[in-house]
C-alpha cells in the first residue's frame, strides 16, 4: 500500500497521540475525545485521527490484511512525525491493528492503548452481515438526498443506522448527485463470506513469531461488553506482558462513545507520563 492513509489533526502542541478506529467507522469518531484531549487552545496534545485502509477517505485494498493496515498506519505515522514515537490508541478493528502495530513497529509505540477487544480470533463476520447487506441494499442510483437515504435505509436502530450513514458520501459530476459509499463493502463482504475463516474477524498467526511488545499498555474493556472475556487475559499478556487492564462497568463496545470523560481521563495520565 503507497498511498498515505487520510488523517485529521487535532492539536499542535504536546505528546503525539493517534487514534484508529473500529469496522465502518471514521478518524473523525475520536473527535470528542481528541479535542478534549488537545484542550482549548490546542496545547495540551497533538491528537491524529486516522482512517484506515478501506474507510472514509482512505485508500482501498485488494485483500484484507492485518499487518499490511498496520504498515499503513506506521508509514502514516512516520510521515507526520519523522523519528517522533507516538502513544496509540485503537478501538475494536483498530485495536487489533494497533496491536499488530506495536509487534511489528515497537519502536513507534511510546504507549499502546487497546479500547475493548482481544488478540484472539472473533470466529466470523455474522454479527456485521446484516449490516453489510442494509448498506449493499441502498439503491444508491435512486438516491436524491441524505434525507432520502435516510428514509429508504432499513436499519431500525437510530444509533447504529446514523453510524453506518457517516459512510454515505455525495459527488457532484455532470451536472447530478452521485452517491457512493467510502467503506470497502465489497471487501468486507467477501470477507464476510469466508465465515470462520474471515481475515477482520481472526487473529493474524505470523505474529506468534515476534517478540512481545514490551512498552506499556492500557487494556480497556466495557463490563457490559463481550468482546473481552476473562479467559482473553493470558493471551494479552503474551503478546503484551505489561499489559494493565481497566473495565469500565455499564459501558458496552462503544466505551468511548458511552463513557468519554473515564476514557479522556484515563489518556490524560498515559500522556502525563509521556512528557
């Protein structure tokens, strides 16, 4: 992958911290957390908020790789910051590549922070498939307006239907409207039709090879979450025998979207150490 991964700046001043996001979701979703982080005036942190291969304004892929996203993500964040070391942060999908990161790239990794998921295999993409088939389903050449798409997509949650819709992006050519969507769904599909075999779901075994990552992490999960379980901490300290665990009770997989003001807190004392 050559081309450099879209990013967003939050922040000029203070210790680097970037942040990856989870499957169909956008830099742009650790936007609260990156401004509270930066503070007023910007000083506090120098937040950068990624889009990974295959969502927002991002580059696409052929073939779903875990550690061809983390070498996406190390080459974006060599660029930013040549010879500069980063604390990083990754959620669900991006936790996974910000772990792989820190195995393949330790030296780029100041501080690792995990936001609720495991180095384990999920088993298969059946949890997102109707998901994909609602986004797949929208009859985009149809499409007149947001709020058209809005009214024709199915999804009957408004949380999760809003969260899928950020995808949804418009091009003026000729003279009309084109819509399309900015996640790679036919990937995601494909991938998704592999079941227990799924790449995004699983666990990349070449890892095993390397040696652990022996900076500091920050596990945090969701009590009401079942994406981490109490069985997955052996194999975090494998991979990760620093590793330090924190479950927010009440909080579900969205931990940063549920509990914003623990998760800025609980940043504010990793990047203290940082300065």
């Amino acid at each position: 992958m050559t081309k450099r991964l879209h990013t967003l700046t939050v922040g000029t001043v203070g210790p680097r911290i970037a942040f990856l996001h989870g499957l169909f979701g956008q830099g742009r979703n650790w936007n609260q957390i990156a401004k509270a982080l930066a503070g007023q005036d910007g000083s506090a942190a120098q937040c950068l908020l990624i889009d990974l291969p295959d969502h927002g304004r991002s580059p696409w892929t052929a073939e779903f790789s875990f550690a061809a996203y983390a070498d996406a993500v190390a080459a974006t964040l060599r660029a930013a910051a040549p010879g500069e070391t980063w604390t990083l942060v990754g959620h669900s999908l991006g936790g996974k590549t910000a772990m792989v990161l820190a195995l393949l790239h330790p030296d780029i990794v100041d501080h690792l922070v995990v936001v609720d998921i495991a180095p384990k295999d999920y088993g298969s993409l059946e949890r997102f498939q109707g998901y994909i088939d609602e986004m797949r389903a929208l009859p985009l050449e149809e499409i007149e307006s947001r709020a058209d798409a809005e009214a024709r997509f199915e999804e009957p949650n408004p949380g999760v239907k809003a969260f899928l819709l950020q995808n949804l992006r418009s091009d003026r050519s000729h003279g009309r409207t084109q819509w399309r969507w900015q996640a790679n769904l036919e990937l995601f599909a494909t991938d998704a039709a592999l079941g227990h075999d799924s790449r995004i779901a699983g666990w990349p075994k070449s890892v095993d090879d390397l040696p652990p990552y022996e900076g500091p992490v920050l596990w945090i999960s969701g009590g009401d979450s079942p994406y981490v379980q109490p069985e997955d901490g052996d194999t975090m300290r494998r991979y990760f025998p620093l590793a330090r665990q924190v479950t927010i009770k009440g909080a579900g997989h969205w931990v940063h979207t549920e509990a914003p003001e623990i998760i800025v807190e609980a940043l504010r004392r990793v990047l203290a150490r940082e300065r």
